[in-house]
C-alpha cells in the first residue's frame, strides 16, 4: 500500500519554521505536486517523506506503517533530484543497471527490464554510450530512468527537470506523466513551476512560507483558488485582483471598482457571496476570461505583450493594474481606452482583509 499520509507534520530549524503543520493525503498511485516560491518549505517536506530529513513533530504513513525511525534505504522509495547523481566512468546500460544488479536480480531480467526503460526514454541508441560527455539533458533523463527501473512503489522527484533545457523539459513532461501511468507509482513531484504541476499532477498541493494553502486539481485551483497567494501564483499571467466594495445596482449585485467602474453584475453564487460580505471585497477574474464589451471596466492599454499569436494587453496601473490575453490583438495601441468584461460566471471574489476567497462562490 503506497498511500502517503501527512499528519501535522512540522519541521523546525533551530528557531526558524520551515514548515507549519502540514495535513496531507497522497493517495496510492497519484501523481502529487508540491508546488510553490523558492523557499516555502516544498524541499523540506520532500526529504521527510524520503527520511532524509527528521520531523520535528506529526507523522509520516505510508499505508498504516509509521515511518518514524524508518532508514530511507527501507521505505522503499525512488529518489531523483535537481541535480543528477550519475555514475559518468559506466555506461548509460551500467548506470540504468545498476539498483538491479545491486539486488541481485538475474542477468536477463536486469537486461530486459534496463532496456525497456531505455526505450522508453528513448536512451536505447545511447546504451553503451559512456555517461560522461552525455548533455545534461541526457544525464537527467538516464537519472530518472535509474530510479524508475527499480519500480519504486513511491517515487520523489524534486524539481528533476530545472537544469534541463526548455524544449527538452516539454518532452520530459509528457515522458514521466507516461512513466508513471505505466507503473502507477504514487508519484511525489517538488516544483516552483506552475506549468509542470498544471500538466502533469492528478493534483497540487500550493506552498507559501511553510504553509499549505490549497490541495485540488489543477483545474480546481485554476478556476477556484483558495485566497489571494493561490490567485496570483497560479496562472500566466495570474489573476486580476482589483479591490472593491459589494453595490446593489438596478441590475443586481456588482462590484464598485473605485475609477475603474461598477463590475458587470455578478453570477447568482457571486452575488449571494458578495451579499453576505461584511467588508470589502477582492474581485478577482482570470485575463484569458474577458472580453471586449459595451459596458464594463474603462481601462487604458498601458502595454501590448505579443507572444506569437496570443496577445496579452497590459492595462491600467498601480491598484487597478489589469492584464487580458487575447487570441488576436483587436488592433489596440497604447493609451486607447478598453472597455474590459468579465465572464461573470468566471469571476472570484476574496475578503480583502484575510485575503481568503469568500465562502460559496
Ligand atoms: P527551494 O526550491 O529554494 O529549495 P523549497 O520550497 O524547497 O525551496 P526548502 O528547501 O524546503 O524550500 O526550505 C524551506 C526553508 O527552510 C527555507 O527558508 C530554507 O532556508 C530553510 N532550510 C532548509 N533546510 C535548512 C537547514 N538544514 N537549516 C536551516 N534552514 C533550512
């Protein structure tokens, strides 16, 4: 049983917190992401689960085994880091054979189960090449597939993509979410970047500041974050966050958004939540969720951004900052005044004091 169980699990280095009690389930065959800024105590969480790393309180389960007191070369896990730990005097075979031959396993099991995983991250061409003067890329890739061979029933990786180049990292993705749909490990992946927790977890945990502060699927984190770090950390570019007060309008509930305008009228469970706030609110709304509208938000283009086909229009500035991706950039230049809609149904609305998205929408 490989499901991984956090239970109020704390770390402390000497007065500093790394991490705050931290509740977390990973269940058996998930693919989990630990993801957030530099720092926030993803790393720290990693090397407890691995045992690397002692608690300083709560617990470590995985199925219904304590971990605690359990030496890391016991707990059965896979472990791939940042930086590749390869042999570079052995081959790339010798080096993907080596946790087999170090079991013990017979001769043409090592050499079928090391090929297969060659094949599988296209090394075979490279079998008998030697590791050293192989590209980093190459390095990493024989690195997981080290790890990967001995069908760990727990695998951590963290963050084993940030050394390699960009296109190869896009391939890589797809590579591992492969790999571990093939050997339906419960997959433990530590990174700051969104785009790698967004295509290949079941689901992420976000980070800040040794603080857990949302566990969904990406989706479920795209579309409801959980407060205002979640909002801006996640997407590219984050959410818009204008701060604003409830208003009642002939029309129905809305946002008064200062210079910017009143807020379209807002969707049934927006306007419930908006209704029941007690002080101001944050109204939140992704840039790719808008459009150009007779009526809305009055903001000039201060920036036009074009990243191939896509555009994104930089507008407003200091507190009413506001971005908005388009497909086409709509012939707008600077300082012309956009008038900016939200999809209502899109719209997020967070209490401005605590930062935390208001209950029910
Ligand atoms: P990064 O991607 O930069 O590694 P992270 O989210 O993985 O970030 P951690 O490495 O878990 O972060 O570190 C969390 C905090 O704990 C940081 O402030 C770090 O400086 C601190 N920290 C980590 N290890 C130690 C240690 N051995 N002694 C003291 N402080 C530590």
């Amino acid at each position: 049983m490989s499901m991984i169980r956090l239970e109020n699990l704390v770390k402390r280095f000497g007065p500093f917190t790394a991490l705050q009690t931290m509740d977390l389930t990973i269940e058996n065959g998930e693919f989990m992401a630990l993801l957030g800024p530099s720092g926030c105590g993803k790393s720290t969480t990693m090397n407890m689960i691995a045992g690397m790393e002692e608690p300083s309180e709560g617990r470590i389960l995985f199925g219904e085994r304590d971990m605690a007191g359990v030496a890391m070369g016991q707990r059965g896990v896979g472990f791939v880091f940042q930086n590749y730990a390869i042999f570079t005097h052995m081959t790339v075979r010798q080096n993907l054979s080596y946790g087999l031959r170090m079991t013990g396993r017979p001769k043409a099991e090592v050499k079928a189960r090391s090929e297969a995983m060659a094949e599988l991250l296209q090394l075979t061409e490279l079998l008998d090449r030697p590791a050293a003067g192989l590209s980093v890329n190459i390095l990493q890739r024989v690195a997981i597939g080290r790890s990967a061979v001995m069908e760990p029933a727990i695998f951590l990786l963290d963050e084993p993509l940030s050394n390699v180049d960009a296109a190869f990292r896009a391939v890589m993705r797809t590579e591992l979410k492969a790999l571990q749909r093939q050997f339906k490990q419960t997959m433990v992946y530590v990174t700051h970047d969104q785009l790698e927790a967004m295509t290949m977890a079941d689901r992420i945990a976000v980070m800040d500041h040794g603080v857990l502060q949302q566990v969904g699927t990406p989706l479920q984190i795209y579309n409801a974050p959980a407060n205002l770090f979640v909002a801006r950390f996640i997407g590219s570019p984050g959410m818009n966050l204008l701060e604003g007060q409830p208003v009642e309008t002939p029309e129905g509930m809305a946002v008064d958004l200062g210079a910017l305008g009143i807020s379209p009228v807002l969707a049934p469970e927006q306007a419930a939540a908006a209704l029941a706030a007690r002080g101001r609110v944050v109204y939140g709304f992704r840039p790719e969720q808008v459009t150009l509208a007779a009526r809305g938000l009055t903001l000039p283009v201060s920036f036009v951004e074009r990243i191939g086909a896509r555009t994104i229009l930089h507008l407003g500035q200091g507190a009413g900052a506001t971005k908005a991706v388009f497909e086409n950039d709509h012939g707008l230049g600077l300082g012309q005044a956009v008038v900016l809609a939200p999809l209502p149904e899109a719209v997020r609305l967070f209490d401005a004091a605590s930062g935390q998205a208001l209950k029910g929408n």
